[in-house]
C-alpha cells in the first residue's frame, strides 16, 4: 500500500527532472512525476519509489526489516525537500524583477537533498567540470562495483558503490583527468576509513572545514555539496556554468552573450536574494537546461 507524504504547497514537481537527469542506471529510476532507488539501511536492504500524481505524493516501498521504515522515511523527506514551507522563499525571489515572472509560472521548487551523505561528495567529484550527462555515464560504470540487492525491483539490482568498494577497485574503472580520479580515490579512502565524515549535522562552515584542504576539492563543490547534504537554503554557484547560462537566458541573452557574464556579476546579483540564494540556483539551473532566451 501507498503512504500518501505530506508537505506545504505549492510542490514544484520539476525536482523530478532533476534527479531523473542524473539516475544511474542499475541503482536508480526516475521521470518527470517519479523516482525510485535502491537503498542501504541500517538494518537491512530495501528499496522506495515515490510518485507525483498531480496533488500529492505517494511513497512504496520494500524493506528486509520494517524496522528502518522511520529512517526511510527521513531520508526520502530530505530527498525531496518535504519539510521545506515555500512560499518565504519564493516571496524572496519574487522580489527580484527578472526571477518574478518565473518564480509565478514555478512555485515551490524544491532543493534536492540526498538518501547519503558520502555517495553526494562522490557523485560531485565524479561530476567536476564535465557535463551532467558524462557524468552519469561514468557514475554508471562505477556501479559494477557495488554490492547486489536483496531486494531487486525492475532495473534495480544494486546498491551505489560504497566508498570502501570505491577505494579498492576504483582506480580500475575511473576515467578522466588524473588530478580528479586522485582526489576521487583519496576521498573515498577517507570516508571508508572514517579519517574523513559528513552527515546533516554540519554546517557549511565545518563542511568546507574539512573538504577545502583536500586538494582537488574547491568551492563549487563544497557549495554543491551544502545543497544536497545539509539542505542549505543560501548557497549561490557564482563560478558554475549553468548558473551563468542561466541568468543570462533570464535577462535575454544569447548564450553567446551569457558566457562573457563574470562571477563578481552573478555574486552582486545574488546578493538581494539571501538567504534563498540556493533556490535562485535551481531555478537559472533549469533556464540553462531549457537553453532557451527567457521571455521579457
């Protein structure tokens, strides 16, 4: 049976887009109305799809001990964003001429949170400076070493590789710069060896404590890495691309035009829109992906 989720409307479905973009393929399902993995859990392994109907939210799932379903159910909370009441920031960003008619046509967009912490910080440095669907092709390479479910359902049949797995054969399967697939390996044998933890009871402030020394790891990805593990609301990517692209759309660039726009540009505009900047983020995120001169 289907567990109805409750959250403050509006709820923005584009966030299944979002993720959709980036599932791997043998861990991961998703479309613009669902999405559905396989997950470890502390006492077992299982599995959840969550489906957007138009009006509400409707969660299934599989579990080896019903034990962990309080703990799924957290994580697919944060997932989502379900805690998260709207309208303040989209009262926020409304107030910004160009993100107005937007935030109208969009509301209640979502923060993409995550169901754990460690497999975020990999799939980011994985995702450094490539596109997001290069990305996804390598992240799904990555999969041949990650342990098989109990619990397979369709296309699902494992489990994303855990930093342990990563840090032992990893080295076989990464492709790309050497720099990156040094800061991947040496990430992971952190997380696995526990010299290196992150979870939702950090603050930006200790987050970027503890990975901005790591070379190889700098701004963008700790930023990114706020977003989806502590679910900060004030994060702004002035150094990101689609952000660029973004804004310029918004205002009615060319992309030609756009890419000439400067950090210091895009920081200065941001500034007005804290402490909601990192919804700003998503939505000139989603100008970019659409690649289109927003309208006047």
């Amino acid at each position: 049976m289907a567990l109805a989720l409750d959250f403050t409307a509006p709820f923005e479905p584009g966030i299944f887009d979002f993720l959709a973009a980036r599932a791997v393929a043998g861990v991961e399902e998703a479309d613009g109305e669902s999405y559905a993995r396989t997950v470890q859990l502390p006492r077992g392994h299982g599995w959840f799809r969550v489906r957007w109907d138009g009006g509400a939210l409707w969660l299934e799932q599989e579990l080896e001990n019903l034990g962990d379903a309080a703990e799924l159910l957290r994580r697919v909370r944060h997932l989502l964003n379900l805690d998260h009441d709207p309208q303040a920031a989209d009262a926020a960003l409304s107030t910004h001429p160009l993100l107005a008619p937007r935030v109208a046509s969009l509301p209640g967009v979502r923060l993409p949170g995550c169901v754990d912490p460690a497999e975020i910080l990999i799939r980011a440095l994985v995702g450094q400076q490539i596109t997001v669907a290069a990305a996804r092709t390598a992240l799904g390479q990555l999969v041949a070493l990650g342990s098989p479910s109990r619990l397979p359902v369709d296309t699902m049949t494992h489990f994303f590789p855990t930093p342990a797995e990563i840090a032992t054969s990893g080295r076989e399967i990464l492709r790309g710069p050497q720099r990156r697939i040094e800061t991947i390996m040496a990430v992971a044998g952190m997380l696995a060896d526990g010299s290196l933890r992150i979870d939702a009871n950090d603050t930006e402030e200790s987050l970027a404590a503890r990975l901005l020394p790591i070379p190889g790891i700098g701004p963008w990805t700790v930023g990114y890495v706020a977003m989806r593990v502590l679910g900060s609301n004030d994060v702004f990517l002035p150094s990101d691309a689609a952000v660029r692209n973004g804004y310029g759309l918004l205002r009615g660039d060319t992309l030609a035009q756009a890419r000439t726009i400067k950090a210091p540009e895009l920081s200065a505009m941001a500034e007005s829109l804290r402490p909601w900047r990192s919804y700003a983020t998503l939505h000139l995120w989603r100008l970019s992906g659409e690649g289109v001169p927003a309208s006047p």
